[in-house]
C-alpha cells in the first residue's frame, strides 16, 4: 500500500488548483517533450475551463514545427519555449474573443522538455524549459536536472515547473520543488528564471490581433526588445547590462514595433538595448 503522505508529496494539493481556478487567468499551454500531466491535474478536479482555453502537445518534430509554423533552431531550448509561449498567448486571444472572458487576463504557456528516455546516449543533458506570455510579461524558468532519475520522476518535476510559473502569475502558492525532489547525491539542481516587464500601455499593443490567416499558430516574424535589466536588490544603484542577444527579453511581432518604439520614447524607456528584428529561424 502507498504511504498517502508519499502519495500527497508526488502531487498537487488540490486547494491550489482550485485557487488557479478562481484567478482570473485564461491560459493557452502548449507542451512538448514531457511535463503534459499538469494539463490532466488542471482539468480532473473540475471547473477546469475556468483557467484552460485550450492545450496542445505537438509531440512529434513535425507537430511543433507546424505549432510554432517554422522549424526552430533546437527543440529543446529556452528560445523555443519563449516562442511556444507566444504562439500559445496568440491563440489566447484569439479563443478569449467574444468568449466573456473580454474582463480576465489572457496567457500563453509554453513548455519544452529533454527527460530521460530508453538507450539513450551517454553525457545526454536532461533539462526543462518553461515560459509565459502575457501582454505586459515575457518568463522563463530553465532547470537541467543533474541527478539520476526515473523518467517518471522526471515527468513529475516538469509538471511542477510548468504549474509554478501558472501559479506565480495567479498569486497562488507555489510548489516546493526541491523540497520535494531530493536529488540523493549532493548534486545542485537550481531553477534558473528570468522575467521581463513592460506598462500597460504598451501591452495593450500586444492584444492586436498576431495570427496569419493561413494558421492559428503560426506566429509573424518576431522582434525581441531587451529592456535594462531590473535593480539587483543586493546590489541598489548598479544596473547590469546586456551581455549578448541571448539573455530574456520581451517578444513582439515585428509590424508592432514602430508603434512601440514611439511609446517607449515618450515613456522615456531607454532603447539602447533594441535588437534587431529576427525571423523566428534565427531566435
């Protein structure tokens, strides 16, 4: 017989998915790779529809080639979960359209897993990548597990990941990852995550309507504008800069930019970090 503590520790307590529930948030996820177990935990204890718009697991090469409408550079990267996100919050809008839910945020989750798999080679990085797009938020959350694992316990974590950055938006708790994920071999696992923000004004811009008619999912060239890093708070009066195009930033169709170049000046937000526009090949 299974310890019910054991049991209650491998999953998520239901009075957080029944806060989710009474968040105002409507999500589109798209999941791939592992992790899609959080889509069944968000829907079996009922009133589902009240968070999920609708949720995809392109599984195959082919099916998230034809979700994001392009083929991406790696399948597994935090780039491509960026851009599941974005498609994923375009979808959002456009189901969320004379839905009533004119009144609730919409968002786009994406999610991209490497996990354990049979004969695979030796050295091969186990890894998860979660982020989420809103109107005014681009996220990301990247963990490499180092420890060996099931697949199955490796699924559990992905699941977990993907409801923590649900929950951070929806104010409700989060999970206790590492309390509940004990590596057994003095190994360090860390969630790496970076966030992004932007006024309100401008992320009404990003409520136009970005899907091509030929597709639901396929998403316009895309432009990333990285904004100056937020204050560390250990470290007040000393902003970091832009290392390289690689680090987080916010992600908008290109036709939006000279609009939203215009507002950030009148804001007075610095551009000195503005990247040129990439096609989502080159993301």
């Amino acid at each position: 017989m299974v310890d019910k503590l054991a049991a209650d520790n491998n999953n998520i307590p239901v009075e957080y998915i029944f806060q989710i529930h009474e968040s105002p948030c409507r999500a589109v996820l798209a999941i791939t790779g592992g992790g899609a177990e959080i889509i069944g935990e968000l829907l079996r204890h009922g009133n589902g529809s009240a968070t999920v718009l609708d949720a995809v697991v392109p599984y195959s090469t082919d099916a998230l080639d034809r979700f994001l409408g392009r083929k991406p550079e790696k399948y597994c990267s935090e780039k491509t979960a960026r851009l599941m996100a974005m498609v994923a919050y375009q979808r959002a809008l456009d189901l969320s359209k004379g839905s009533g839910s004119a009144d609730r945020e919409v968002i786009g989750i994406g999610a991209t897993c490497k996990l354990k798999a049979a004969n695979e080679r030796e050295g091969r990085k186990h890894e998860i990548h979660v982020s989420i797009q809103t109107a005014c938020e681009t996220g990301m959350s990247t963990l490499e597990l180092a420890a060996e694992r099931t697949r199955e316990e490796e699924e559990k974590i992905a699941e977990f990941l993907i409801f923590n950055v649900l929950a951070r938006h929806s104010n409700v708790p989060e999970i206790d990852l590492f309390d509940r994920i004990d590596t057994g071999d003095g190994l360090e696992e860390k969630v790496i995550e970076k966030y992004e923000f932007v006024s309100g004004s401008v992320g009404d811009l990003l409520k136009q309507k970005m899907c091509n008619q030929d597709s639901l999912y396929e998403t316009l060239d895309m432009i990333r504008i990285s904004l100056k890093e937020a204050k560390d708070p250990e470290n007040k009066g000393n902003q970091k800069k832009t290392e390289s195009p690689e680090r987080s930033g916010l992600y908008f169709p290109a036709l939006l930019i000279p609009a939203i170049e215009t507002m950030f000046l009148w804001q007075n937000w610095l551009l000195k970090n503005l990247v040129s526009p990439y096609t989502l090949k080159s993301l």
